[in-house]
C-alpha cells in the first residue's frame, strides 16, 4: 500500500514555533512500523516557517511575502536535520523534495515530479516534501500543505491520505469552544459533509485548518484516494488509520477519478471571478461537454486574465462549473453574446476550452 502522510506545523513545533523533536521522532517512529509492514510512506511536512521564526528569534510569525520566504529557507533546512536524524536510527533515508503549483498544472512537470517520486520510493527513500516557500511565487502558491498533499497522493497512485492534526478529525462543531461537539467518524463520497465550508482558523502557527483539510478531502476523493484526519498524538495513529482501524473520520473514495491539471482547477487554484451564462450554455457545457464560447454568456464578474480560473454560474446564481480562462475580463465583456463569426480578428473563439472545465459537485 502506498501512503501519504501529511503532518501540520502545529503537530511538529512548541508553543513558540520550535522544532518539538519528540513530535518528530513519533512520527518517523510510526513512518518505520508501517514501512516495516510492507507500506511506502511519503510524508508532506509543513513547520519550516514557523522553525524558522523561532531560529531567528522573532517575536511572532512575518506578514510580508519576502520575509516569510526567507524565514522558510532559514527552518526547512532544520526540519530537514531533525528528519534526517531520526530516519537514519531505523536505517531509513530521507529525501527532501520542494515542489510548486506548477509542477501539478504543466502536464511536462507533473510527470517530472512524479517520476522523481517514484524513483525515490523504488531506491526505498522516504520522501519528505514541502512547497518550496522561499521562492514560490505568491499569486500561485497553495498557502498550505493539505491541498499539497493531496495532490501529491493523486500523482503517486495512493491508496490512503493521512492528514495529521491537532485535532481527533472532523466535528460537527468546533469542539475547543463547543463542549456538545461530536466527532464524525467517516463521510461518504457523495456526502453533503463535502461541500460545507469549515473553520478556516489554524493553531497560529501554521497556514491551515478544517477548512483546507476539508479541501484536501475533496481532492483525494475525487482522485479515488480514502483520507483520514487523525490527532498526531495518537498512539499509533498512522498504522492505524492505514489498517482502517477506527480513528479519526474517514473519507470514502469518490468513484470518480479527475486528472491532476482539472483538480487544480476545481480544488486548488484561486477563483479569479465569475461568468455567468445562459440556460443553452449551460446544458452544452453540463450535457455536451462542449467548450463556453462567448454567445453563451451573459455577463462577467471580476478582473480576471487569461489563465485565471473562474466559476461559470447559471441563471440562477449558482456556480455549476470552474475553469480556466482563455480571454480577459475586459475583452470578454466586450464580445459577451455575440457569435463567432462576429468575433474580433484574432479572439480565441473558446472562452473555457471542455479540456479546462470542471463541473461541481451539486
């Protein structure tokens, strides 16, 4: 069985942002069991801000993009030390890989990354990956690991995705301020679970929370991937949720398998604005699988470029499809409506190519 396992900054690092090495030496400790048991393991760490924050002495977490970049460089190299460490006392190899969001979204790069992976897994490395913060360009940045890890479990085939927390997994509230919440032990794929808006509030240390775990879900099982969110802290946590033991919630693999390039766009990219178009369009996109030419739309919302990512919304408001656009805000207000034979010489004839559009789940 191939696993991923992603750990939170909160899960790894004290009270003032440092490295807790006994946090760590857990989980390697968990990572040699269940490759002992016959598994793969790659594990997606975050932490390298937030020990870089405490190696350099601030007082709190940077809010500008340059100083959170360099501070990354200062702590993934110590993470990666403590890592490192801790894998060699069960002879086992780690191997840093720093990847960005267009290693998903150019199909050349994808299959780079994916082979580089695969090639580590085969010389029996244990892969420890993170986005690569200190030179990642901000507009196109994840901003957290759980989508990260995700996709990385759609690239390499995984069987089950881990999300390690501080919490025991999903509630139906939010259990540090509401005593009546209960845990909810596994959702289904086709569950409304999957498409509620959670907390988006993380420990302070790290750039996550429910919300992009729920996220995360959603990638991996539209990726036919079986997640689980489980407390780092549990005993035995990792072996246990690869043995579908119960621990933490479960979510059910989506029959559905969506290619890397179409989950960026559904899951992971920023939604840029929005276009909404007509009834007929909206049955050729949701019916036909065409391409959105501009006859079919009605008006545009929001400055986006080309290669933005947008929803396509119906009559009724309601966002139905997402996708990646050909033609500007601006030009696209100007040509709304109109056939194609009545374009401009030289406009690209397909606002959202059928390539580039995802339809959401209702």
């Amino acid at each position: 069985m191939r696993v991923v396992a992603k750990i939170g900054t909160s899960s790894i690092t004290d009270d003032s942002g440092a490295i807790s090495h006994p946090a760590i030496a857990k989980l390697t400790g968990e990572i040699n069991a269940v490759r002992s048991a016959g598994h793969e393991v790659l594990v997606v760490s975050s932490g390298a801000v937030a020990a870089g924050v405490a190696a350099l002495g601030f007082d709190a977490r940077p809010t500008d993009m340059r100083t959170l970049q360099a501070v990354s460089a200062v702590g993934q190299s110590r993470i990666m030390r403590v890592y490192n460490d801790d894998l060699a006392s069960f002879d086992l190899v780690g191997a840093q890989v720093l990847v960005d969001p267009h290693d998903f979204v150019d199909r050349t790069q994808y299959l780079h990354a994916r082979e580089t992976l695969g090639r580590l897994l085969e010389l029996g490395c244990v892969p420890i990956i993170n986005e690569n913060d200190a030179i990642a360009n901000d507009e196109l940045r994840y901003g957290d690991n759980d989508r990260l890890a995700a996709l990385v479990a759609h690239s390499v085939s995984a069987d089950v995705l881990v999300l390690l927390t501080d919490l025991d997994g999903l509630y139906t509230a939010d259990p540090r301020s509401d005593a009546s919440a209960e845990l909810i032990e596994l959702v289904e794929s086709d569950d409304p679970l999957l498409s509620i808006s959670a907390s988006a509030n993380g420990s302070g240390r790290g750039s996550g929370g429910m919300a992009s775990k729920l996220a995360a879900a959603r990638i991996a099982s539209w990726s036919g991937v079986r997640t689980v969110i489980a407390n780092a802290a549990r005993p035995d946590v990792l072996a246990d949720a690869v043995d579908k033991r119960r621990v933490g919630t479960t979510f059910s693999a989506h029959d559905r398998r969506l290619p890397a390039r179409k989950l960026w766009i559904a899951f992971a990219a920023e939604v840029a604005g929005s276009i909404t178009v007509d009834d007929g369009a909206r049955h050729a996109l949701t019916v036909r699988s065409t391409s959105l030419l501009p006859a079919g739309v009605r008006s545009v919302t929001g400055r986006f470029g080309e290669g933005d990512t947008v929803d396509v919304c119906g009559a009724d408001g309601v966002a139905f499809a997402r996708g990646m656009v050909f033609v500007a805000a601006a030009d696209l207000r100007q040509v709304a409506g109109r056939q194609t034979k009545d374009l401009p010489d030289g406009m690209v004839h397909e606002v959202i190519h059928r390539d580039d559009l995802v339809l959401l789940p209702s």
